[in-house]
C-alpha cells in the first residue's frame, strides 16, 4: 500500500470533488451522462472575489 505524506493529502483535499453518473432515458435511446463538481471554498474566498468587482 502507498502512504502519501501529509502535504500531498493536503493538497487533495483542497481539489474539487467530481462525481459522475452515466444512465439510460426512461425510453432507452439517450445515454445521460451527468457530472456534478464540488468546490468548498471558506466565506472570506468569496468576499475577497466579491471585492474585486
């Protein structure tokens, strides 16, 4: 098994997170491919971006 440093743990937890659903319509003639990313980024992230405008 790999251990990963704490610094590399670090840096993945700050990643998006991706998930990903692939199905078929009701109908089946459409593949529905669906991706969700999830981005947690603390208040004053968004104030400062805010600010800039």
């Amino acid at each position: 098994m790999i251990e990963l440093r704490e610094k590399k743990i670090e840096e993945l937890n700050k990643q998006p997170i991706v998930e990903t659903t692939i199905r078929k319509s009701d109908d089946g003639k459409w593949i529905i491919h669906k991706v969700s990313i999830t981005d947690i980024k603390p208040v004053s992230y968004l104030e400062k971006v805010m600010d800039s405008f």
